[in-house]
C-alpha cells in the first residue's frame, strides 16, 4: 500500500502540471508478484482523484514482466481517443507482440475494470524483462501520444535558441 499511496502522490503532482489522466509506472518492491502488484494498484486507488485517472503498472522479475492496467468508466467516457484497460494493453502487444492477455482482475469495493498481461521469458531466450519493460514505457508513451493523450509541449518549453540561430 506504501508504494500506492506514493504513486499516487506522484501522479498527481505530475496531473497538477500537465493535466495528464493517463499514467505508466515501474513498480519498485514488487519483483513480479501479481498480488503485490494489485496492492500497489489499491493503494492508489485509494486516493480519491488518482482513482479517477488511467493507469498502467509494471513489474518484472528475472522470467517475466507483468502489466495491471485500469481505466475507471467515467474516465474512458468523457476522454477524447479515450480507451478501455483491455483496449490499451491491446496497443502495446501491437508493439511488443510478447504480451499476452491474461485476465480480467476485480478490483474489489470499486469493481472498476481492470485487465493483467503477462510477457513469460524461456530460458535461453534473447529477451531481458528488464528491457521488455523499457519497450512498454516507450510503447505506452506512443499510444498516448497518438491518441492525444499527452500534453503538448508548453510554449514555455520552445527552444528560443535554435529559432535565432544560437548554435551551442
């Protein structure tokens, strides 16, 4: 629950600055463990305005990656390019093709939609879970991006340099 209750204290500093509802996190003391993973997932939950925001949770251990993904109604309804938990673990697998759908997870007092993939690595495989979790976040990035998810650059944020023709 600890690392929850920080996660979402994160997200919302994060949603205060870029009005951002939609969120990818590694977890940090959950090694691949689906049960710690849905505790992470309560504690966040657990914080009023978290719980009205998308988020996606990873983790992995030495042999696989585990994603728990969830999406409240109200937040897929309302969101332009909005999309379901399911819906947004289907985009990633288009580009990591290694994540598989496992299962719908109740999440208990909220029964708010909430979907875990898995990505199982064989021994001897060429795969590091590690690195599979970088290609989620990267993936889980472009999907939002695309979707409009994201938001754009502040004019705070324009590289006033190159526009005068400052070479550094």
């Amino acid at each position: 629950m600890k690392e929850g209750t920080k996660k979402a204290q994160s997200f919302s500093a994060i949603n205060k600055q870029t009005r951002n509802e939609y969120f990818c996190a590694l977890t940090e003391n959950v090694h691949g463990e689906a049960p710690l993973l849905e505790i992470v997932m309560r504690g966040i939950n657990a914080d009023k305005k978290a719980a009205q925001w998308g988020k996606l949770l990873l983790t992995h251990d030495d042999s696989s990656v585990m994603a728990l993904a969830h999406v409240p109604r109200e937040l897929r309804d309302r969101t332009k390019g909005g999309m379901s938990a399911r819906e947004w673990l289907r985009e990633l697998r288009t580009a990591v093709p290694q994540l598989r759908m496992i299962e719908n997870v109740n999440d208990g007092a909220n029964e708010q939609e909430q979907v875990r993939a898995v990505i199982t690595v064989e021994h001897g495989e060429e795969l590091f879970p590690f690195k599979l979790c970088d290609a989620l976040v990267q993936a889980n990035f472009d999907v939002l991006k695309r979707r409009g998810m994201i938001a754009e650059q502040s004019s705070d944020d324009e590289d006033y340099a190159s526009k005068a023709g400052v070479e550094w």
